[in-house]
C-alpha cells in the first residue's frame, strides 16, 4: 500500500525497529499501529528523499522505497548499496522478508528486491529499502557511466557494472563511473517494483 511521508518519523535510513509499525509498546514488546505496514511503499521527490536522509549514513535520491523484514535466515553482514532479494521461501514470518544472500544461479532474476539503505540495519527486524530511482549501489569491478548494472546470482552481495547489454539480471544504469575493486557509485534504478 501507498503510504504518506507523514507516517515516516525520522530518517529513513537511520536504523531498524522491532515492528513493522517502526512503533512499539514499552512492556510487551507488541507493535503500536501508526499507519505504517509492512510492504508500504514511498514514492518521493528529490527534495523529500534529501529530507529523509541521514547524510552520517548516506544520502538519498529519489525514488521508491518500500518497507521490508530483513530476514534472520541467510541476510549476513549487510552493507551500504547491496541488493537484496525477496526470501519468502526460508522466512515465513512475515509477507515481506529480504536477505542480501543472492538465490541459485538462475533464480534471482525472479526474486530482486532492491537495495540497502541503511547498513546498521538490524538483521530480524524492519527497515526501508530503496526498489527504483537513483541510489547509491556496492559496485564490484568497476565500471563507466553508461554500464549495464547487474546483480549476482551467486557469490558476494553485491552489484556488477556489465557492459552496455542489458541482461535478464539487469537493475538499472551507472550514472557515474565505479572505480575498480568494490566500492560505491550513483546509479539509476529501473527495474519495475516486484511486490506489492
């Protein structure tokens, strides 16, 4: 479900929560409906999403961004710009679960979600994510503006700058150029939001 910027308290990329709701009560531990679910998603202008930022952690474009469970089961050491993939299969607790632990070869194509935002998310908790629109993305290899981004089937968690041949495993476009090794650059999303 569409949700409203006035349901967002803080930073979208200031840390994870317990609830969906991003709210919870003192002594049971049990959510506090504040219009906030799981699955909501953020459709936000540039001048929002600037709002929304915590700049310490990163800054953010804009785009959609949707709420999700990072998955206790398979998401490990979760870093700034990874992409994350849907992990309904090994985390029935909630309808919305990511890992960064891509799927088998082949696979993931079907089971992208998008990318980290917040790297002191919280494994087995709720956070935002961003699912298109211009981001910030780990880029492994290097690569020049214009580069088809990919993402793993297999292997690290992280993107790949591949050439100008868009690929089953396509995500979007670099808009700047990657530096080799790992590291972070700005590209634009443009795959199609996959959950709703």
């Amino acid at each position: 479900m569409r949700t409203t910027v006035d349901y967002v308290k803080g930073k979208l990329n200031n840390g994870s929560t317990a609830t969906a709701s991003g709210s919870a009560e003192v002594v049971t531990g049990l959510g506090i409906p504040t219009g906030l679910n799981s699955g909501d998603f953020l459709e936000l202008t540039a001048a929002q999403a600037l709002a929304l930022s915590d700049t310490t952690k990163g800054t953010l474009y804009e785009g959609v961004y949707q709420r999700v469970k990072l998955s206790a089961t398979g998401a490990s050491n979760v870093g700034l710009g990874q992409p994350l993939f849907w992990n309904d299969a090994n985390d029935t607790t909630d309808p919305y679960p990511v890992t960064n632990t891509p799927g088998a070869s082949g696979t993931a194509a079907y089971e992208y979600a998008g990318t980290v935002i917040d790297p002191t998310t919280t494994v087995g908790q709720y956070c935002w994510i961003q699912i298109s629109g211009r981001a910030t993305l780990e880029i492994t290899g290097g690569g020049s503006a214009g580069n088809v981004v990919t993402y793993p089937t297999s292997g690290s968690p992280t993107y790949v700058a591949a050439g100008t041949t868009p690929l089953v495993a396509g995500v979007g476009v670099l808009l700047g150029a990657a530096a080799a090794g790992t590291g972070l650059a700005v590209a634009a999303i443009t795959r199609p939001q996959t959950k709703y």
